[in-house]
C-alpha cells in the first residue's frame, strides 16, 4: 500500500510539472521587468533600449525620462540603430525629452552615413536654423538636403540659396534654375512658386518676383494648406519695395 502511494505521488508531481501556474499580470510584469533591467545592465543593447523605452513610456514600470534618455543613450553607443533614431528625433522634437540640437546632431551624423536619408533631411534643417550648441550653416544645410534629393528638399535648397542671411552662402541664379525644374511637374504648387519669387528678387528681378509671388498666393488659396497666407503677403510687399527676402529656416516647434 506505502509502495503504490509513493508511486501515485511521484507520478503527480511529474505531471504537474509539465504545467505552469498563471502568475497575477502585476507579478508577471514585474519578473519581466526585472529580466530586462538585469540584461540592460549586463549590456545587452536590445534589453537597454526596451528599457529606455519603458521609462520613457512608463509603461511596466514607474516614467523617468532621464532614466529613459540615458538607456536609449546606452544602446545607441552600442551601435543599435533604433536607439540611435529615437534619441536623434527625440532630441530634435524636444517632446518628451528637452530639446536639444548638439545631441540631434550627432546621433543624425551617425545615421547619415549609414544611409539614412531622413538623417539628412533633419540634419538640414539644424544646420539651416542652427543654435542650441548648432553653429547655423546654409552651405552645410544645402549639402544635407542635396543628399536626400527628393521634391521638398530640393525645394529647402532653392529657398536657402535665395533668402540665406549670409551672402556667401546665396545663389540666385543656381536657386532660380532649381526652382523653374521643380515648377515643371507642377506650376501650380504655391510652395515652388515663393521659392521662384524669391529667387527673382535675389537676382534683382522684382517685376517677375512681384508677379510669381502673386501666383503663388493665388495658388495658396486654392490649396489645402492656407496657414502661409501672411507670410506670403508679406514677402510680397517686400518685393514692392525692391527688398529681397532674408530668412533662416526655421525649425518644427517643440
């Protein structure tokens, strides 16, 4: 009888074996949590950027930005390409962490020359507009929008050419030209018609700047977009006054 008791048990507990017991959510998601902050701290790139991403989110665990931007920091020192855009768009958005250029820059460099031509196009704009430890260089922001070379950037090229605040910098006529391409699939798009006005006015063409900017407010009105209509209006009445335009372009608002 004790034999066939003790082969009943041990035959129990094999099976039972074989079978998990559920752990509450609460406790399942903190074992996890601690797995993946034990691998963040073995060194594990994947387990550092989940873990950034945790703290950023304050998902499965109590938010901490700082914590968040310093893991997600972590992994892209490790070379891990996510990391490396989520701290480069971060730090140019300035959402959920402050803003910050020097620090956009870098991790966009690091993007660039891996291929990625949204890196590019962001760098672009930070040398374009510059500050925040970003010294602003239109010669360095044309070279980074001539790198992605699609429709919007080269439209960013030809604006750059006509309005940069630095002279040595301007290219009237290189801007009037790229401006006359990208109006050829289009001589209705607003956007390239201010880009050719205030090419024009850079030449010194002010009765074709004045003409060419009243199309492209006319085409504005037609367009989906009517947020530039005084920005427009206001070129306009700079190109009345035999003024040519000068801008920095700008960055999106954080």
């Amino acid at each position: 009888m004790l034999n066939t008791v003790v082969v009943f048990c041990l035959a129990f507990s094999q099976a039972a074996s074989a079978f998990s017991i559920p752990q509450p959510k609460g406790a399942e998601e903190a074992s996890r949590s601690a797995h993946i902050q034990l691998k963040a701290a073995q060194g594990d790139a994947d387990a550092q950027y989940l873990l950034g991403l945790m703290y950023l989110s304050g998902r499965y665990i109590e938010q901490n930005r700082e914590l968040g931007a310093k893991w997600v920091t972590a992994a892209a020192s490790a070379g891990h390409v996510k990391a490396q855009q989520t701290m480069a768009d971060l730090s140019f958005e300035g959402s959920l962490i402050e803003r910050n250029l020097s620090t956009a820059e870098q991790w966009y460099s690091e993007l660039s020359k891996q291929g990625h031509k949204w890196a590019n196009f962001r760098l672009g704009f930070i040398y374009a507009a510059g500050g925040e430890g970003v010294e602003r260089n239109c010669g360095k922001a044309v070279e980074q929008f001539n790198a992605v070379g699609d429709e919007v950037s080269l439209g960013n090229v030809a604006w750059i050419l006509a309005t940069c605040p630095e002279a040595q910098y301007r290219n009237g006529d290189k801007a009037l030209e790229l401006s006359l391409t990208l109006l050829e699939s289009d001589k209705q798009d607003p956007t390239n018609l201010d880009n050719l006005a205030a090419a024009y006015a850079e030449i010194g063409n002010f009765d074709a700047a004045i003409s060419t900017q009243l199309k492209a407010i006319k085409a504005l009105k037609l367009s989906a977009d009517k947020s530039k209509s005084a920005e427009f209006k206001q070129r306009l009445k700079r190109y009345q006054n035999s003024e040519p335009y000068r801008e920095i372009l700008p960055l999106a608002p954080n």
